[in-house]
C-alpha cells in the first residue's frame, strides 16, 4: 500500500514537472513576439532668439516625447536650411525641453532646428522642423536695470555736486588727523633743516592710489618750495618718477621760487622691489630726514621702509588702500591714512572743484546705497512675513530677476 502511494506522488511530481517543461516555453515565446513599442517623436519645437544677449545664441524649447522614459538623449540638429544639412549642435539628457545654442551662431543668418529622440538600443526618430529664427542683438539686458538706474542716479548726484563744488559751494570734508599732520611734519623738518623723503609707492600711473599719491605730493611740494626744505623723491616707475618732476618743478614756480627746484632730488632708483627698498633704506640712513610720506601702493617693503624710517627719529605719514599692508604702516608710522581717505586726502589738500564734488557724490551715492540696502531688506522681511507680492516685486527689481 505504501509503495503504491510512492509511485504515485512520484508520478504526479513528473506530470508536473512535464505539464510546465511545455508551458512556459510558449508563453516565454509568445512574449518574444510581442513587438516593442515604438519611440515617439518630440513635439511643438519652438526656436526662438534668447533675450537680452548679444545676438550670438537661439534658444530652443520643445515637449518632450510621450515615451519619454524609454529616451536615453535627445539631441539637437541645425541648418541653415528646412530640407536638410542638419548636424548636431548639442545634446540633452531625457526629461529636458530646454537648450541654448551658442555654437558659432550668427547674427541675420535663419536656423532651423530638429529634436532627434535616441533610446538605449540606438534607435531614432526626429521631430518635425522648427520654424526659421534669426538671432539679434538687443540695446538693453533688462537683467541689469537697477544697474542702468543706479549709473544714472549715482552719476547725476557727482555732476551736481562738481557743479556745486565751481559754483563757489563749501563742502564739509572731516578732520583727519594724518592730512592734519601733513603742514606738521613739513614745518618741522624746516625747524630742524633736513629734508623731506616722499615716496609714492610701488605702482604706476594706472593705479589710483598713485594719482591720490601725486596730488598730495603738489601740496607738499609746494609748502616745501615755500620754506626752501629740499624734498627728496626716490623712483620705482620712471614713467612715474617724470610726473614727479613736473609736479615738483610746477609747484616751485607757483611758490615765486623756480630757482629753488633741484632736478637731481628727484631720480629713478630701480624697478626691482627689494633692490628698491634697499636703496630707499640707504637714503634714510644718510639722509636723515624729518619727514617722510608714504603715500601709495605698497607691497611686503611696507614694514622695511617703515622701521628703518622710525629708526632715523622722522615723523612718518602713511597712507594706501592696500589692506594687506595697512597694520604695518599703523603700527610703525606716527600717522596712517586708511582707504579712501588717502583719496579724500587728495581732495582735502588740493581743494579743487573736480575733486571735492567728486568726494562729495560718491559719499551721497554711498549713502543712498546704504539707504537702499535697509529698504530691501526691510521690504524682503515685510514680503516674506506678510505675503506681500508688492514687497517681493521691489525685491525682484532691485536684484535685477
């Protein structure tokens, strides 16, 4: 009874085993037959010029295919022709309906644009041809119209205050105690009857801080012609070093003393930094002066030239916009000018129109900015907390979105 039942398990397990060896077969090749759904093509294909540029791209947008989850890439063909010569200009990964063609674009000439649609397997299929699109140059980025509104405003507020500054107004400047200590410093080196060492630092005549430079130098040397103090002027630029002698020669005729000017007190050194600062240090040592003005651009010579002058006992005024060398110049000159006001300086000393209205403006614009900066944050705060679009629209324009 027992092997009865053995038998027939076992012969029900081979049916079994039988019964699926003949099934699965045919259904694995029925699914085999099933022909793969084909690709489907992109559409609506708009080519357009990309705004506020300089006419060298077109923008494309399309929708992607509706079997866009079987697309591997779509690429992007152009011509200059709708019935062929198209060649590919770039390519997108599936899921973007977006491309900016920058690829030798130029301007007057039409483009036309085909998206091809590529799967895994390399299959194909484009889409129909956009329409003809030329690429212009637009006068205006509306990007930056703040940036237009702020040149407009900021220029108008210095023109009104250089005409105010010729029209005879007096402008405010504050006390600084290192332009307060220039007429000092000379009036002592006078009292003691040694000379004045000005340096004008180690750029040349492209750099601002050198023209702030050599309009303070017009002051100081006229004072110095006045009370007959030799004034010594060591180069670095030759270029520099010639404005220096016209300067300094211009400045004795207009104290009456011509006869005075000393042509060999002012020579071009060297043009190698260290080489220069070696020299300069020399002269201190020899030299002795009272007095000595570093006014300009400097680099890591600042601390050398400094120490050696504090050395030498002359009372030193320095000032630059390099902020790498400011704390050595405060911590070894008598008197430093920070920033921008070596640029006031220039303008405090000379006290002409030009320069005085100019400091002027830029010190209104510079609070009209801050202004506008509190504004913005304040009507972003405003905006988010209350919902305000109004808010947000300020916002947007001011950032230039």
């Amino acid at each position: 009874m027992k092997a009865s039942k053995f038998a027939l398990i076992i012969f029900i397990v081979i049916c079994q085993i039988l019964i699926i060896k003949c099934i699965f077969p045919q259904e694995m090749s029925s699914t085999e037959n099933i022909s793969e759904e084909p690709l489907m093509p992109v559409r609506n294909v708009i080519a357009t010029d990309t705004p506020n540029d300089d006419g060298k791209s077109i923008t494309i947008r399309w929708s992607v295919s509706m079997k866009d989850s079987k697309v591997k890439q779509y690429s992007i063909l152009r011509s200059t022709s709708s019935t062929g010569g198209f060649y590919e200009v770039g390519q997108v990964p599936r899921g973007v309906n977006r491309y900016v063609d920058e690829d030798n674009i130029i301007r007057g000439v039409e483009y036309y644009y085909i998206i091809r649609a590529i799967d895994e397997k390399g299959n194909k299929i484009d889409s129909e041809v956009s329409g003809a699109v030329k690429a212009t140059a637009q006068w205006f980025n509306k990007d930056y119209k703040f940036i237009a509104i702020a040149v407009v405003v900021f220029g108008g507020i210095i023109v009104y205050c250089i005409y105010s500054a010729r029209r005879g107004k007096e402008f405010f400047i504050r006390r600084i105690s290192g332009i307060e200590a220039v007429d000092e410093a000379i009036g002592r080196a006078t009292e003691m009857g040694r000379p004045i060492l000005y340096l004008t630092g180690l750029s040349g005549l492209g750099d601002i801080s050198t023209l702030a430079s050599l309009n303070i130098l017009s002051r100081v040397a006229r004072k110095a012609a006045e009370y007959d103090t030799p004034l010594i002027l060591p180069g670095y630029d030759s270029f520099v070093t010639v404005v220096e002698r016209e300067i300094v020669k211009s400045a004795h005729i207009d104290a009456g003393k011509p006869d005075t000017y000393k042509e060999d007190n002012i020579y071009f050194v060297s043009d190698d930094q260290f080489a220069y600062v070696g020299a300069v240090n020399g002269i201190m040592m020899r030299e002795k002066p009272a007095a000595i003005f570093y006014m300009g651009f400097f680099y890591a010579e600042s601390l050398l030239l400094a120490e050696t002058g504090n050395a030498t006992g002359a009372i030193q005024i320095a000032g630059t916009d390099s902020d790498a060398q400011l704390p050595f110049f405060i911590a070894a000159c008598d008197y430093t000018l920070i920033g921008e006001e070596l640029y006031a300086a220039s303008a405090y000393l000379a006290r002409e129109p030009l320069l005085l209205g100019s400091l002027k403006g830029q010190d209104w614009s510079k609070l009209l900015l801050m202004v506008a900066i509190f504004l913005g944050v304040l009507m972003e705060s405003f905006g988010t907390r209350f919902g305000s679009s109004f808010f947000h629209w300020v916002t947007k324009f001011f950032s230039g979105h």
